[in-house]
C-alpha cells in the first residue's frame, strides 16, 4: 500500500509589537534551527529536538503520533524547523525568507498527502498584522485544497480568518506555563493522521472573545483558568470530541482584533462543535472581571526581600521586572531595577542582568579584574530607557549558548551581568555559568514571565513581580487601536455581537 506522505516544519516566534529591535533569520539560527534529516534525528524517539531549550517539543509529539497512530502507513518528511526567542517583530526580509524557505520545501517535498506545522500564533512582522494567517495561506497555495494542514499553537496565540481558514485542524497548549509542547504536538498530528486514514472527519467551530487579561491571571491549575481548563478536559471525554483549545492572546500583539478565542474539532457533528464552543466561550468570558493586584514598584519589592529574612536564609528571591520581560519579547535593557537594587539594596546580595552589546564589545579585550566605569542599558531604546552609570571590577567574560557573549561585572552588592544577545534569564545555570551561586543570593533578578518557576524551584523561596516602565507593561494594550470594543477597555457584557463581526458571520 502506498504511505500517506506528511511534510512537518516549524516557524515559531513571540513578538512584542513595541520592542524597536527587528527579529532576523540570525535570531532563529541563533536559537533554534534545525533541517532535513537534522530535523528528522532531532525528533526521533531518543532525539533532542530543541537544545538548551526543551527536550521534547511538538514536533517529536508529531512523530510518535505517526508512530502511534500512522504505523506503517505513514511517512514523515522533515522540512526545517525554526525557533526564536521573543523580540521585536520580524523584519519583512525575515519574514519572507522563512515563507518563501517553507514553500520551496513544500514544493521540493514532491507530492504530499498533508502537512504538519509547528506555529507560535502571536509572530509579528512589518508590514502585516497576520503573519501566521500569511504562512498557512502561502503553504495552502502551495500544497492546494486537497492536502490536509495541521497546525500545533500555543495558547497565547491570536487567531483570525486566515488561521480559520487555511488550516485544518489547529491544537493548542493546555498549560501555562507551558510544559505541554509534545502532547499538543501529538493531538495535532493524531487529528491529522486520523483524518486522512478516513478515521474522522475534523469539524470545527471557532469563536472570539472581545477581551484580554493579564498573564498572571492565566495559569492553567490557579483561579480562575482552573475551571476551564478543567472544562476542555470533560469535553475531551465526550463521544464525537477530538479536541478543544483555549487561546488566551499575546497581549502585546497589535492585532486589530486582539482577544481570545476558542476552537473545537469533533468528529463530523457541526452542531456539537458549535455547542461546545459555545459554552468554552462562555466559560472563558466569565473570568474577565478578575483583575491583578497592582505589582510593587522596584523599592517596594526591595522592601519584601528584605523583610523575608527566614526565606533568603534558605534560598533566594527571584524578582522579575514586569516591565522588562524578555521572555515576552522585551529587550532587556531597562536599568531601572538595577539602579535601584545598587542605590537602595546595599545590605542585599542581587545577581541582575543587562543587555548592553556595545558594552560586551568595549570590555571583551580587557584584562580581569580591570577596573571598570561605563554606562550600560539604554541603547536600543533611548526614548524609553537612560543609560545607567556603574563603576566596579571586570570578574568574568564567558560565551553562554543563547546569550552570545557575556560580561560579569562586580559592582560590590551587585553582580551585573551584561549580555550581547537577548538576556533570557530564567534558569539559575546562567548565574552559576558566571561562577556565582544562586543559593548565596539574596535576589536573583529573572527575564520570563513564568517558566523561571520551574527552573528556579529549587532555589527559590520568594517570587516578587515588580514593575517598572517598559515594553511588557500590561497598560500598553491601550494604546492599541482596536478595531472594536475590547474589555476592559471597554465595559461588555456580551462576547457575542463582536464575535459575529469579527467572524464575518449574520
Ligand atoms: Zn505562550
């Protein structure tokens, strides 16, 4: 019998629509890029498919849904797979390669029977507000109507017409944090697999929700997403379901229909998937009202640290800067926490990163232990951010996979360290990289949202959100032009006459 031929790839960024730095192919290749029978190994059974990242993504979910599922019957053909960190959108030139690169593929892969992509859902790039939506529309000119496309989202995904339109079946992470990237990989590609074995017939309902929260409202296992998370595994039990995905936006994505979403795949029953989409919908919309807690400022959160002292006796704090989220696409650039842990935390052990590449760049030749006396941050938003004048000694020069080049400076009760690349600061390896011990810290500045938690367990006694200025503040979702009412910007009651605009339905 002749096998079922499955292309897969992966093209897969965050974007933070105010960061000014551009995202370009290097970003990819400096984080993630893998081709051909690289790609294939890399998403075997004992594979490695995103080093220094995570072991397993959706990809490998993929193939052992082929394995699985497809025995036999199917052959999966590996494209390229390519994977940023967060950041600016991406430059047209970037952009265009990368579709241009898929489509080639496409084209070159021969006949093909389906496809399966690995998108993040919340990429921005100049000069289109539906990058993504772009991708599947190009690859569905490409392969044509007949072939079948999958696609694996993360849940802060934006999805519109285009995505709605172009794809066949679309799965999303279920946790957030998200530890669930070979699972979703796995339900997309079985939905797929099933589909063109004739095993089902996917059948979808999508709705919008005019409404957009902050992150920290939205774990999967706290209130109050716990109850709708829980939800989509109930419908998961029901005869007909295939799969149900929540989409709580990227909410520095300007997308003029920014907001939530929900989509639901059955097996062949339009009216169950219209219900249950209906009621998720619903569901989702009921927790709008939950608001954050105004996070501390910088002193403020000082302020906690130091009145923990139980706590830092046994490990350390980790204190994000709200403002400056790497991991949400900021630059990492805003000396603001730093100026205050150097003029207002002096009894404090902090560790801190920077991003400051001309400063890398200047102390690179310079002996160890040279004294040191330069401004740092502030360079690639000057508007946004004021260098910060430090002083002290030249400790450290390492090359960090992912942060290129490091500096770290000992500036007495802090310990700047000043990276070239993005500092996506989130495990206490990079601090122990930089010969300094995450234990002995009393804070340990971290650049992600959420993950840190994860790899921070160990060592960390007390989470501090603060907040300063910049890129990831929640507030800027009001600067967006919306191209209708979006809560809580606007106050609504209903969910459903936005949804039919944005919909284009009567
Ligand atoms: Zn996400």
């Amino acid at each position: 019998m002749k096998k079922l031929r499955i292309a897969y790839a992966r093209v897969a960024q965050e974007t933070n629509a105010f960061s000014p730095v551009h995202t370009e192919l290097a970003d990819f290749h400096r984080t993630h890029w893998l081709e051909a029978d690289a790609l294939h190994r890399a998403t075997d059974r004992f594979g490695y498919e995103a080093r220094g990242f995570i072991r397993n993504a959706e990809l490998s979910g993929f193939r052992r849904a082929v394995r699985q599922h497809g025995a036999g019957r199917v052959e999966a053909i590996p494209l390229f797979s390519a994977w940023a960190i967060p950041g600016g959108p991406l430059s047209r030139a970037c952009f265009d390669a990368l579709r241009d690169r898929l489509v080639a593929d496409l084209r070159a892969a021969g006949p093909l029977d389906g496809v399966m992509l690995s998108l993040h859902g919340a990429m921005g790039a100049e000069d289109t507000v539906d990058p993504d939506g772009d991708l599947l529309r190009a690859v569905r000119e490409a392969v044509g109507p007949d072939v079948k496309i999958a696609v694996s989202l993360d849940l802060h995904a934006q999805i519109t017409e285009q995505t709605e339109a172009y794809a066949d079946v679309i799965s999303a992470y279920r946790t957030n944090p998200h530890r669930d990237h070979v699972s979703t990989g796995f339900r997309a590609g079985k939905m797929l697999i099933d589909a063109l074995l004739g095993r089902t017939r996917p059948t979808v309902a999508w709705r919008t929700l005019p409404m957009v929260m902050g992150g920290g409202l939205t774990l999967d296992f706290l209130q109050p997403m716990r109850g709708v998370f829980r939800m989509m595994r109930r419908f998961d039990k029901l005869p007909g379901v295939l799969d149900s995905s929540l989409f709580m936006c990227h909410i520095w994505n300007d997308h003029p229909n920014l907001g939530w979403s929900v989509h639901v795949v059955t097996d062949g029953d339009q009216a169950l998937a219209d219900r249950l989409a209906d009621d998720l919908a619903e569901a989702a919309w009921g927790v709008r009202h939950h608001g954050l807690p105004t996070p501390p400022s910088a002193s403020e959160a000082i302020a906690k640290v130091r009145a923990a002292t139980g706590r830092r006796r046994i490990g350390t704090a980790c204190v994000c800067d709200v403002s400056d989220v790497v991991g949400a696409g900021a630059p990492g650039e805003n000396p603001r926490l730093i100026q205050a842990l150097l003029d207002e935390a002096s009894d404090l052990l902090s560790f801190a990163p920077i991003r400051d590449a001309e400063v890398v760049e200047a102390l690179w030749d310079r002996p160890i232990d040279s004294l040191v006396s330069t401004d740092v941050g502030g360079k690639l938003q000057p508007e946004l951010n004021a260098p910060l004048h430090v002083s002290g000694r030249l400790a450290r020069k390492v090359t960090l996979e992912g942060f290129d080049r490091v500096v770290l400076l000992d500036l007495g009760h802090v310990q700047l360290a000043v990276t070239e690349g993005a500092p996506l600061v989130m495990k206490p390896a990079f601090y122990r990289a930089l010969g300094l011990n995450p234990w002995k810290a009393d804070i340990c500045v971290v650049k992600s949202l959420f993950p840190f938690r994860l790899y921070f367990l160990a060592e960390n006694r007390l989470t501090i959100y603060a907040k300063t200025e910049g890129v990831t503040d929640f507030d800027l979702v009001r600067r967006f032009e919306m191209a209708h009412p979006v809560f809580p910007m606007a106050e609504l009651d209903d969910w459903r006459p936005v949804d039919r605009i944005r919909r284009h339905v009567a």
